[in-house]
C-alpha cells in the first residue's frame, strides 16, 4: 500500500491526499475479474446509435410498438389506488397478485403448472441468470450450454468462473447424441444444462419437439437440472406451439425463466424465475436480497395492473406479431438477394434474430470495420462461440429496424461482404 506523505505545521498535523496518478494499487481486484468482459454488443450499440447507422446489432424489441399510452394508464392506476405501497419496499419474493397471475399466464400459454410459491420476480432475466449461478456455481463447475451460445449467460456465469461443456447444433436445436458424449466424457458431472429452446439467441433456431423429448429423458437419466431460458416464446410468427422443458419434464428437475421485456417493454425489468425445487427457492431468495433486497415495487404493480385487463396484453402481442414476421421475411429476401454465394442464414420461426455464416475466409470483426463505413452494423459471432474460434459467423436483428432501414441495410451488407472477398482474392 502507499505510504501517505505527512505534512507539519506549527498548529496542526494532517495526511496529505495520496498521488491519484500512482494510487491505484489500493484496488485489488478478485481473481474473477480477470475472466469479466465488456458485451460485445453493449460496446458496438455505443456506436451505432447515431441516427445515420442502420444497426441489426442490438436485440432490442421496436419501440414505436411499446403500449406507451396503456402502460401510462396503469402507471396512473398504481400510484391513484396503491401509491404509498408502490414507493415503498416490498418483500423479495414479488408482488403476490403478479406472482399469481405469472402461474395463471404460464398454465394458459405454456401449460406449466406453478404455484405462486414456485415464482420469484427478478430485476429483468439477465438476473436470473446472475442468482442461479450465484447459487449453484463453485469456480470451475461445468454448465453444458449450446454452441453458439447466449452471451449474456456466458457472462453471468464467467463471474462464478464456470467451466463450459458445449454441445453442437443443427437446425433442430442441441444435437442430443453430442450432449450424451458430453456427459459421459465429462471429468465432474456438470452443475447445469442451460438451453434457450424457443428462438435461441444468437441463432433463431428452435429446438424441434422431438429433441425436447430426448432432452428432458438424458437430463434425467444423468440427474443434470435444465435452467429453460424462455425470452422469445410468445414471438412464434409461424410453425406450431412446441411445449416447453418444463412442462414436458412436469417441472421435474428444472428451472424456467421468462420475461415481459419482449412483449411489453425491456425498460421496466420485471422477469421471473419458476424454481419449483423448495430448497434452490429458498437459496435464490437471499442471494437476490442481497443483491438488490427486490424488483422495483412500482413497476410490478404496473405490469400486473397493465396485464390483468382483460384482452390488453394478448392484443398487444397479437399487434407485434405480424410487424415481426413482415421484418424477418423483408430480412430473409433481403439476404437471398444480396448476400454472394457461399453465404447462408438461418430461418427462424419467431423471436428477434437470424444467424448469417459468411464464407470461411472472412472475419466478421474485420468485416464490421468494413461495413461500418458504410454506415451499417451488426454483431460478430466469435463472441458467441464456446471453446472454439469460429470468425465467419455474426448475428442480426431484424425487429428493431423499419422495413427501408432492413432492406438497405442488408443491401450494404452484402457488398461489404463482397467487397472483402474481393481484397482477400
């Protein structure tokens, strides 16, 4: 530590302030840190908020379709009916009208069958991710997770200094003979199996029925908890209603995660986690005490007065359905029209993204250099990537951009793209 230099008076003695240029040794940091990175895509939204960029990097739902004038209304309600108890503090576990009417929502979208003891309302999903590693992860536990994964569990968990197990995939989801090899290879049996079935991000692939079913019967063969991530599930735009984990499983052995950042609005996160294991519940509730003591009392008030009107929140959803599916569509002809041969995406039935592999030789971080440029952006993949350097991969969103901004903005994609196989020749 650095010595304080002293300085003496004739009246008095004092400490003189340290050198700020050499006092940073003071600080020293955990061992973890050294694994925490800035998001990749928090980084480039920086950037790409000027007005002249055409961005698909942000997962961000579009905000002209908020329900601004229903949500203020609620918000009125709250604090005219309930308003001392909305700005007060609250109990950590939730509001118990909005924890019972998540069971009723979940029962009637999901056929998942909680009781409100079962459900916990956090600060947004990314928190749910933060206190289930929180509770169940030691330094060096493994987490089987999908390959591309969801960056944000990846760092959530890299601050519990997790192990990853990847698992491959195809366009029916986790490849389920990979993740039998994976755990019978596995040197310590794994603490979590962590899947986003519905639409995954970074992907937009949606794990196929039958392979939920091979899902759910090897997780409980091998005793592994499912932590079932489930942002998107509402956002189907075609293809059937596949049942979730949780409810294929009958809630045995598995942790369930949604969120009303998706379908109302991200800015008021109010999430929840449905562990129906008593003693994992009764783990999760300090750790989230100690964290943030609970999610804002006024805001869960607000969504469950703004849900619980009859019809509002399912008209809602059924307004941004078909602005979604018109985005993606735009965006999938978009990349058949532009993208040079070699290139391929995938086509996803819902939810905020598409995946888009560029030929080998091109490094997409090299490539958003290229295309920035041109006043265009989207998200690399190689973040995404477990235990592997995958560089010719990145990931669009396509419901936060208009239908002009899509089409132009792919357009410049494109000829990024064939700008940089040009020079690479």
């Amino acid at each position: 530590m650095q010595k304080r230099r002293r300085t003496v008076d004739a009246n008095h003695m004092s400490l003189a302030a340290p050198d700020p240029l050499v006092d940073a040794s003071v600080f020293r940091f955990a061992q973890r840190m050294g694994r925490l990175r800035a998001s990749a895509i928090r980084e480039i939204l920086k950037v790409t908020e000027m007005p002249d960029v055409i961005s698909f990097a942000g997962g961000l739902p579009a905000p002209e379709l908020f329900p601004v004038e229903q949500f203020a209304l609620a918000c009125a309600e709250v604090l005219a009916d309930d308003g001392p108890a909305a700005l007060q503090y609250s109990v950590t576990e939730g509001y118990p009208p909005l924890r019972h009417w998540v069971c009723e929502y979940l029962e009637r979208t999901n056929n998942i069958h909680c009781t409100p003891d079962q459900v916990l309302i956090i600060s947004g999903s990314q928190q749910g991710l933060d206190l289930i590693g929180k509770v169940l992860l030691d330094p060096g536990d493994s987490v089987i997770i999908e390959n591309p994964a969801y960056l944000g569990a990846i760092q959530a968990f890299d601050a519990y200094e997790a192990n990853y197990l990847n698992v491959g995939t195809d366009d029916e989801g986790i490849v389920t003979e990979d993740l039998v090899r994976v755990l019978r290879t596995a040197k310590h049996k794994p603490k979590l199996l962590y899947l986003v079935p519905n639409f995954q991000n970074p992907s937009g692939i949606t794990l196929t029925l039958r392979r939920r079913q091979e899902v759910v019967a090897i997780a409980e063969e091998h005793g592994i908890p499912i932590y079932e991530d489930d942002p998107y599930g509402r956002l189907r735009y075609s293809g059937q209603h596949i049942p979730s984990l949780t409810a294929l499983s009958a809630s045995r052995h598995c942790i369930y995660m949604s969120t009303v950042s998706k379908t109302i609005a991200p800015g008021v996160r109010v999430a929840w986690l449905v562990i129906p294991e008593p003693a994992v519940y009764e783990k999760v509730v300090p750790a989230k005490q100690a964290a943030d003591l609970h999610t804002s009392s006024f805001t869960q008030r607000a969504v469950y007065a703004y849900a619980r009107l009859p019809g509002v929140f399912e008209s809602h959803i059924k307004e941004i359905l078909p602005v979604y599916a018109r985005r993606r569509d735009l965006m999938l002809e978009a990349l058949q029209r532009d993208m040079p041969p070699g290139c391929t995406w995938t086509r996803p039935d819902g939810g905020l993204f598409l995946w888009l592999t560029v030929p080998p030789e091109v490094d997409t971080e090299e490539l958003l250099a290229l295309a920035s440029k041109s006043k265009v952006a989207f998200v690399p993949g190689a973040p995404f990537w477990v235990n592997c350097d995958v560089r010719n991969t990145m990931r669009l969103n396509f419901s936060n951009a208009s239908d002009e901004m899509i089409v132009e903005g792919i357009e410049r994609i494109g000829n990024s793209v064939k700008a940089y196989l040009d020079g690479a020749r």
